[in-house]
C-alpha cells in the first residue's frame, strides 16, 4: 500500500492527474475524507451489531415519524439517502467528486480526532446510477429481517415485494457482483441542496456470500482490507497540517457555513462569527 503526505491543497493537483493518468474514459475518481488515519472504511450501520440488527425497523420508525420527507421517493434507495442526510446509520457511506471537500473533512476534527493524522481516500471505480438493477438489490438488503439468507430465497422476496422479476442469468450476475464487490459507488438523486453542494456520492455496502455460495450474509465487516486493496494509496494528513489546510481551504470557500446550507450550521456560522 502506497502512503503519500498531503501538506497543503495545492499537494491535490500533482496527486490527482496522476490517479486521472491511470484511470479508463469509464471510471470515475471520487474522494473519502475522514480525520483519523485509523478509522475502518466504514458505514454508521456497520459501527453497532444493534444497528445492522434493526435496519429495517430504524427506516421504518423514521418514516413513521417524518413521513412528509419521503413522500416524493420513488425507490428504496432514495429512502436511504434521506435517512443517511438526517444522520440515521444506513449502508450509505458519503464520498465526493471534489477532492478539495474530502480534504476539508479529513482535516474538520474533534478535540480527540486533532491529535491523529487525517486522511483522504481515492476511489477509481465505475459509478453506478440510483436506478440500476444491481443498486436495487443491494438496497433490498435493507428490508431483510434476519442476518443470513439464502440466495434463491433473497432474489424470491425481491419479487414478492417489489415485483422485481429477475431471469437466472441476471441474479447470477449481481450473485457474483456482490461477491467480489461488496461496496459500489454510486450517483445519488440529488434530492437536496447540501447533496448538490458537496458533490456527493455514494459508496453502498451489500453483503457477504458464504464460500458454498448458498447464502447472503449482511454483515460486511471484513470489507475494509478489500477496499484498501483495492485502492493502491491513501494520502495521509499529519495532524500539524490540519489546521493550515483548513485556513487554505476557506480562502477558496470551502468552509462549514458553505458545505452545510442548512439554517442551524448558518445561525452557528454567524454565532461564532460575533463571538
């Protein structure tokens, strides 16, 4: 694995045309910023056994409660988006086309995350759209109430619920997808202004396949070597370098009152202002 420091914003460009030198007119390169090197590549659900257990039951609760915010949806997966902008654990993890904005949120720290290094992930993928067969199946996965389930039974209640009727040779194909790609990007609906703002993408985690191929198993926890493996490099930020990029960052108007649109982050924007 290739480790390379970032002490300043304008470290990006080199490191960006040379991961755009490498990737096929198909693939996209989206960012992962996160403020401690040591964090797992890792979804809010996938942090608690209670939450992946209740899944179903935490989307549910929320439509329950706030069912005027998903009264437009036409698909699970935007369901999904929605829970995971109001910070509800899902399986969405959140990327950005914009390096820049990894950036920011690799070096936007805790008190306890300013004493570790940040860092900023690369994904050279192809993205997926909302609406692709294979994102469909993946989000059903969040409808399903027990941990372990077989296949055949899987792509059953797919069609028994949603009527997603699926020939043999398509379900082996998002099988083996699964299989060998347990996280896939994807482009989102953009359904809300901070989505827009942030350049946001989405990286969807599925499940795991036993080793007789029998049985879906929603627990993905080992997935974060994969994705690591897959990635080649991770650009690491040293914690004295926070706080200078950060300053860097907002001469080019990448602060929180800017990614954030919401009224409470701009109340507290002008708050800290006048303190």
């Amino acid at each position: 694995m290739k480790e390379i420091e970032i002490k300043s914003i304008h470290d990006i460009p080199e490191q960006v045309s040379r991961l755009q030198k490498k990737k096929t007119n198909l693939e996209k390169l989206v960012w992962r910023g996160q403020p401690d090197y040591e964090y797992d590549i890792c979804p809010k659900l996938h942090r608690k056994k209670s939450w992946l257990k209740n899944e179903f039951y935490m989307i549910e609760e929320l439509k329950r409660r706030k069912p005027e915010s998903f009264k437009h949806c036409k698909s699970r997966f935007e369901e999904l988006s929605i829970c995971q902008h109001y910070g509800l654990p899902t399986r969405l993890l959140d990327l950005s086309e914009n390096p820049l904005i990894a950036l920011y949120f690799a070096c936007k720290s805790t008190e306890k995350e300013k004493e570790k290094d940040g860092e900023i992930i690369p994904f050279q993928d192809r993205p997926l759209n909302y609406w692709d067969t294979r994102v469909n199946c993946i989000c059903f996965f969040s409808e399903i109430l027990i941990e372990k389930i077989l296949i055949e039974s899987f792509y059953n209640e797919l069609k028994a619920k949603h009527n997603k009727l699926l020939d043999k040779k398509t379900k082996d194909l998002i099988t083996v997808s699964i299989k060998t790609d347990q996280a896939l990007t994807i482009f989102p609906v953009i359904n809300n202004d901070r989505l827009m703002i942030q350049q946001g993408v989405f990286l969807i985690f599925s499940a795991n396949v036993d080793k007789d191929h029998k049985y879906f198993i929603k627990d993905t926890s080992n997935i974060n070597k994969d994705l690591y493996k897959k990635n080649g490099v991770r650009f690491r930020i040293h914690k004295r370098y926070k706080d200078n990029i950060l300053k860097e960052l907002k001469f080019y108007g990448i602060t929180k009152a800017r990614l954030f649109p919401e009224i409470e982050y701009q109340c507290s924007d002008i708050k800290n202002s006048y303190s």
